[in-house]
C-alpha cells in the first residue's frame, strides 16, 4: 500500500480520538461536579431552574426551589454547582458593588447641558424650493399641493 493512501485514513482515525477524547473528559469533570455537590450549595438544574441542594443521594437529589418548596431531581439534571457568590447575585440580586453605575429609565440624561430655551428642530416644517425660476425644480405651490393629496386624500368622491 502507498503512503499516499494510507495517510487520510490516519488522519481522519486521529481526529476522531481527538474529539472522542474532549467530550470524555467534558463529561468527566461533569461528574467529579455532580458527585462533589453538598446540601447548601446553590446550582442550576440544566432546565435553568436555580435551587439549592438539601439532600444528595446516590443518584437523586432533593432541591429546595423555593422555601418549603422541595423536588427531587436526577444528579444528571444538575447543569451546574454555583459558589454562594454567584447564587445570591443571581437569585436574591446581591451586589458586591455598591457603587455601580445607575441606568436611568428615560432618556432624560442625554439631554444634559441644553438649556430649556435652546432651538429645537421642528419636524413638520415644509421645505419650498428656494429658486422658483428654475425649470428643472417643481414650484413650491406643487409640492404644498401633491403633498395634501398623499396625506390619504385618494381623490375619489
């Protein structure tokens, strides 16, 4: 057999171990997770529903997804363990900054520094040609009149 031959297929072997090989240990490190939750840790179930855990068994666990509230979930449903940080950021909205920036809800900040009595821009205003005599531009009588009759005025009675 020819070198020429025989290297694509090693090629194409070496790729599939390569991709096979990430997804194991994927699935692996998944669940080291699962196996190291304990009663008290927050976690996402893969739902997207946030609870935390009460009770793990060998292959249930019981969460608690509100207070009083409990279900029992499969290990494999859990997405992921969450540090206590992260769950109370999330699902109580606590912040470790303080300070953040505010983002108001009206645009009333982009008009910062104009005063009450600065000219504004009138939207409805008219343009008119401003040279009548010229014959390639339409006078400012037709336009006035053609735009009457596009305000849904169909002409018809």
């Amino acid at each position: 057999m020819s070198l020429q031959l025989l290297l694509p297929v090693i090629l194409i072997f070496g790729l599939m171990f390569m991709m096979t090989r990430s997804q194991k240990k994927k699935q692996e490190a998944a669940v080291q997770m699962r196996n190291e939750m304990q009663p008290g840790t927050g976690v996402r179930t893969i739902g997207g529903m946030y609870a935390t855990v009460k009770e793990v068994q060998e292959d249930t666990v019981l969460l608690e997804v509100a207070p009083g509230v409990h279900a029992i979930y499969a290990k494999n449903a859990i997405g992921a363990v969450l540090d206590d940080a992260e769950y109370n950021r999330i699902v109580h909205g606590d912040t470790d900054e303080p300070d953040s920036p505010v983002v108001p809800d009206d645009a009333s900040s982009l008009t910062d520094g104009h005063a009450a009595g600065d000219e504004k821009i009138d939207l409805d205003k008219k343009f008119t040609v401003a040279d009548e005599s010229d014959a390639d531009q339409t006078p400012a009588k037709d336009i006035e009149a053609k735009d009457a009759k596009d305000d849904g005025d169909t002409g018809a009675k």
